[in-house]
C-alpha cells in the first residue's frame, strides 16, 4: 500500500479503536499545516512542514503522528516525526507504518514500540500531570481568526499557550520577547481575548469580564 491507503485503511482505524474522533473532545487534525519553510536566498521558501496528524484533545494539541507506506521500516518516520513535534513543542510524538507505531517521549526521552497509541485521557494525562481548571477554560475558547481569514502561526501558537499556562499557574509577572515582525501584537490580542472571554481577573469574580489595558506600540497588556 502506498502512504494514503497506509493512513486510510491501517493508521486511521486504529486511531478510532484508540478513542481519537470518538470521545468527547478528542479530534484529529491531518494534513496539519506548520510553516511555509524558512526563508533562503532570494526570497525563495524552503519546504513547506505538514505533519500527517496532530492529536487534539480539549482543545490543546498534545502529539504529532507522522506516517510512511507499510512498505518502509517504522524507523523511516522518527526523524520527521521528531522535527515536527519540536517545532510544535509538544511532549509526545509517532511514527507508524500502519504495521507497527513507535513512540517518542521528547521529555524523557524514552522511545520504541508499542502496540496501541495513548488514548485521549492516557495522553492527556502524560503531559499534564497537574490538572488546572484555567487551563482548560483557555483552551475552550477559540483563537479569534476573523471568520477563517486569520490564521495564528505556530510560534505565535505557543507564546499564547504558554503564556496562558503561566497565568492558570498563578504566575504574577510575564514577558514574551520576539523579534521584529513576529507579530507580538497579535499574540497579545489572542491572549488578552481569551482572558477576556473566560472572564479570567486578577480578583478572579467570575461575574464580570475582565478590564484589559493594551499598549500598542511595544505591545504591553495589564488586566485588572
């Protein structure tokens, strides 16, 4: 089989058997856009990175499967599958052939076969070990994307995850520094939008949305 009836008729059931698509909340993204590719000489783009599936679970992306044909080795997928959950920043990643997965923990570093993928809550779980009321609040609330016409990039993705996992942490003082162009303000405009939308204050009354102060021109937030 080729790496589409691989995904298709192999991968994609046994995902299903794992829960992925069927419990509540779970989802599977394919064909997940990254980046367009660095920039190189002459303004020419490099490759484009897709990751063949991205794991979802209330709301947070936490793994990142790459496939290969049944016809190759599992082991011809770890490098991919290690590049893009890097970028992605996220804890667990795969690689399967269909046949076989292999599992890769970026954290601990341990990796090797195993005969079934975490299911959502196993995996979910595995990366927070913690549970936070706060930090599912931020993930249930969509990043605004005026109706499909913005789409947040994957750096800028992380700044706001990470910035809003601080915050459910009770951290007082954060600061993000990016280069030029980056796009700063809006990873400040996301964050302060889902503060705003989950009624998150630093008095924590849920009864009223917070006050936001926004600061443009180095792009400061303050929220009372």
């Amino acid at each position: 089989m080729n790496e589409a009836d691989t995904r298709a008729e192999l991968i994609d059931p046994k995902l299903k058997d794992c829960g992925w698509g069927v419990i509540e909340g779970s989802k599977i993204l394919r064909d997940f856009y990254i980046t367009a590719g660095k920039i190189q000489a002459g303004g020419k783009r490099g490759t484009r990175l897709f990751a063949d599936y991205v794991l979802v679970y209330k709301g947070i992306k936490l793994a990142v499967i790459e496939a290969k044909s049944d016809d190759l080795e599992v082991g011809e997928g770890v490098a991919q599958a290690k590049q893009y959950v890097a970028k992605l920043n996220l804890e667990t990643t795969y690689s399967s052939n269909g046949r076989e997965i292999y599992s890769i923990c970026m954290k601990t570093g341990a990796e090797g076969l195993v005969a079934n993928y975490l299911t959502p809550d196993a995996l979910w779980n595995k990366t927070f070990a913690v549970q936070n009321e706060w930090r599912e609040k931020f993930a249930n609330i969509p990043f605004e994307n005026k109706s499909g016409t913005w789409q947040i990039r994957y750096y800028q993705e992380l700044a706001v995850k990470n910035t809003l996992e601080a915050i459910a942490n009770n951290e007082q003082r954060i600061l993000l520094t990016l280069a030029t162009g980056t796009g700063k303000t809006s990873i400040a405009f996301q964050v302060a939008w889902k503060l705003f939308q989950t009624r998150w204050n630093l008095k924590r009354d849920s009864t009223r949305r917070p006050r936001i102060l926004f600061f443009a021109y180095f792009t400061y937030v303050v929220v009372l």
